[in-house]
C-alpha cells in the first residue's frame, strides 16, 4: 500500500525558500492514495492497496494486496480474545453512501443494495473492498445476494476473503455456483462446484472453524448447506485479511446484467470491536516486520527495516521520500494509551521528519511530529487541523512518546525514562472514533538537493518500562 507524496511537496517547498523553518500548518503525514479510490467521507482510512486482476483464467480474480512482510515479529500475532474478527464488519447498505469500512471507485448504493452494473463487451472488475484488515479465524463472512448476472455468461459475481493477492472465495459463473482459491503466484484451483439456483444460493458464507474452511449456502441466511470444506492451512494467514465482493465481464458478454448485494454479516450491529490498543506490541527483536504491519507503505528511497532490536526507518540522500510501519486493522484506544522509545533522530538534517500516529482515516488523526529541530503536537478534524503544541525537541527530554485516551480529548505526553511522563498538551475535543484507531510509526526526508539521506529508529512500542 502505497501513499501519495503530496505532503512532501509542501515540506520541500519551505526548505526550498530558504526558510530553516517549517510551515506547521502545512505539514501532515502523507494523504492515502489507494487503487480502490477514496475513502469516503469519515470512512475507515487505507485500503488493502488496490483490486488485482479479473477472471479470464477461468478463476475469480486476486486482489493486490499491500505489501505485507513476513510472519512473526514480536508481539506481533492477533490477541486470543474474540475481538477484530470478520464478523465486526456489518452493513445493510441501506445509507446510500460508501463511507465507512469500503474502498470503491465501481460501486453505487442503491435502494439498500450494493449495485455493479457490467458494460456490454468490454473486460472490467467492479468490487467493494475492506479499507481495514481483519482476523478470520474462527469466524465467518456472509452477504446476500439477491440479484445475479446473466447466468448464461461469463460474467461473474464473487465473495471473497483476500490477503495479498490471494483470496478464498464463492462465485457464479456460467450457471455454476463455485467455491475456490487464487494464489498470488497465479494458481488458481476449483475446489468445488455445481448448478446455481437463484433460490437456495441466495446467501453466500465463507467460515473458518477448527482449523477447517467451510464455504457453505442459504436460501435464508439462517440455515447453511455446505458446498465444500477443506483444511485451512496451505492457502495464506488468517489473521490479517480483507473482503472483497463484486462482478467481472470477460469481454464477450451481450448481456451480462447486474450483481445486488446486501446485508453483509447479517446486516445488523455487531456486538465486536477492534482488538484493545494495549494489544498492540512490538520490540523489534525479531528482524522481520510482524503481520499486523500490514498496512506498511514506502515512498521513495526509503526503507523500514528491524535492525539491531529497533525500527529503523532510512531515507537515501538528495531525495523526497516517506516511509512507515502502519497496522492493516484498527485498534481500540478507548481508555488507553500508545507509547514509543525514539532512540535516534536525524537532529542535523533539516529536511529529515518522523512521527508517531493514530488516524481514523487520513483527514481524521493526531500526531506527534518531529521536525526542523522540534516537536509537534497535531490534530486534524477533516478540512480543520489545528498545533496544539510546538517546543524545541531535546532528545533526553523527549526520548519516548505517548498518546492517551483522557474521555474528552487526547493527550499528549513526553519521557526521559518511559516511566515519568510530562504532559504537553490536550485536544479540546476528541477529534475522531477512537475505538477504531490505525498505528503509524514513520519518518521521511522533505527531499532537500544536499540533504545526506537519515535515519530515524524507534523501539518498544506499548512496552512499559520500570524503575
């Protein structure tokens, strides 16, 4: 997943000028620029990068997935308590609006359905897919349909469950109702089929229980026929996923028609919530970036790398660039607190930045942010942002940063130790639903001619210290 670099435009500009200092009300962590469009307004920030290719293998197409790294990281699995699970994800789609969980540019909310509406003889993917990641284990993903393509065609309509370029999903084509697998290597694998009835597949489910996948049918929603089950290990990880749905053409079809969606997860409110912030931990031991990172993005010449038990985020010289780990699922901030140990920052390089951040999306979010020597405490409210406070950093002084939920606003706080925190500052009001917060831990160079490149390292995240 990849972030435009917009921001740094602004950045340079200022050093540019002459000017030593920048324009603070200028500066923000770069906005979200993702293949699915936008976010929508007040909607769940970046998507899982983008939708892959169609279906003219014969297979439902993959997804381009973010670009994930590899297992483990300490810290870094999913919680064992039943929170941030597929079955969070709820929508009757009855708003008319795409805001929210989505990610689409081909969707339109109509008359309470999601609606794809197929071009006649021209290849084309539609879909709708999760801006957050979402853990599949012992859970499940549902949606209605309730109007299908032209079963006599090649157009298809799907469901699936994504993970970087690889998905598990149920589909119509050709008047067949399908369960199967695409790999990001480019297999594809029927694993089961048969004939479509408008009636009794009505409802499609895909669930993981026992370490079984189940993908399973229903002329109701309530009572489930299974079309196929196989063991869930040798596809890709659970934990981190995205879901996606919509409808292909090939090329070929006259009359491909429409695919209706609706009442994703039953439609109704879900009782389940974003895994607690205090969840979220990581000290960088391991040397590999842990799956809940996977939202992580680089722009430029820059590289986000575990190095010697720390993260160490390094831009090249003479370059603008950003770079940052940034979790795939939301977090829960609600009576907690995020903290992070800055070990090192590029304090002789005027063009070098780093930051700390929790977003709802890009325009909703609170930052700290060092830069040109200092420290800034930022929120932004959608077009409205405002510095809440602006000091000369002192890497003694302000060697750990934390973010606190205080019930009617955020605070800000610094540490010399990571045990006695002094508090900066406090937004006046709470700038956004933190109960579904997104990590970020970055840096960047505002690309200066003769800038050397830098380098800024951060440890122990949500791990506290003690005297």
């Amino acid at each position: 997943m990849a972030r435009a670099v917009g921001m740094l435009s602004l950045v340079a500009a200022t050093f540019a000028a002459g000017g030593c200092l920048i324009n603070w009300d200028d500066y923000e962590p770069l906005p979200i620029s993702n293949g699915a469009g936008g976010e929508g307004a007040g909607g769940d920030a970046p998507s899982n990068g983008g939708n892959g290719a169609g279906t003219s293998s014969g297979g439902s197409g993959g997804s381009g997935g973010t670009a994930h790294g590899g297992e483990g990281g300490s810290g870094g699995g999913p919680p064992t308590d039943a929170c941030g699970k597929t079955e969070l994800l709820t929508d009757d789609f009855s708003d008319g609006t795409m805001a929210g969980f989505w990610s689409s540019d081909t969707a339109a909310a109509t008359g309470g359905e999601i609606v794809f509406t197929l071009p006649i003889e021209t290849e084309s993917w539609s879909g709708l897919g999760t801006y957050r990641a979402f853990d599949f284990t012992d859970t499940f993903a549902s949606i209605e349909v309730p109007v299908m393509v032209d079963t006599s065609s090649t157009a298809e309509a799907f469901f699936s469950i994504v993970y970087e370029g690889s998905s598990l999903t149920i589909s119509e084509r050709n008047g067949d109702i399908r369960a199967s697998s695409y790999m990001s290597t480019g297999e594809w694998n029927l694993i089961a089929s048969k004939p479509y009835d408008p009636v009794e597949h009505r409802f499609w489910q895909i669930r993981e229980a026992a370490g079984m996948l189940y993908f399973e049918l229903s002329a109701d929603g309530a009572n489930w026929t299974e079309l196929e089950s196989v063991p869930s290990g040798g596809y890709f990880p659970l934990e981190y996923v995205h879901i996606e749905f919509g409808a292909t053409t090939e090329g070929t079809e006259m009359t491909p028609g429409e695919a209706h969606f609706d009442n994703l997860n039953g439609g109704t409110p879900s009782d389940m919530s974003w895994c607690p912030i205090e969840t979220l931990k990581d000290d960088f031991d391991d040397g590999t970036k842990a799956l809940v990172w996977s939202a992580s993005y680089a722009n430029g010449p820059c590289d986000a790398l575990e190095e010697n038990g720390e993260l160490v985020l390094r831009t090249s010289s003479g370059a603008s660039s950003e770079c940052a780990y940034m979790t795939g699922p939301a977090f829960d901030l609600s009576n907690g607190q995020l903290s992070v140990h800055v070990t090192e920052l590029a304090t002789n390089v005027e063009s070098h930045y780093a930051f700390l951040r929790i977003e709802e999306n890009s325009s909703h979010g609170v930052s700290i942010v060092f830069a040109d020597g200092q420290l800034r405490m930022k929120s932004e409210q959608g077009a409205g942002e405002d510095t809440v406070a602006l000091f000369v950093y002192d890497p003694a002084e302000h060697a750990y940063w934390r973010l606190s939920d205080q019930g009617t606003g955020i605070l800000f706080e610094t540490s010399s130790d990571g045990v006695n925190y002094v508090a900066v500052a406090t937004t006046d009001t709470m700038p956004f639903d933190i109960t579904r917060t997104v990590v970020m831990l970055g840096a960047g160079d505002a690309g200066m001619l003769l800038s050397p490149g830098s380098e800024a390292h951060m440890d122990d995240l949500n791990i506290a210290r003690t005297n």
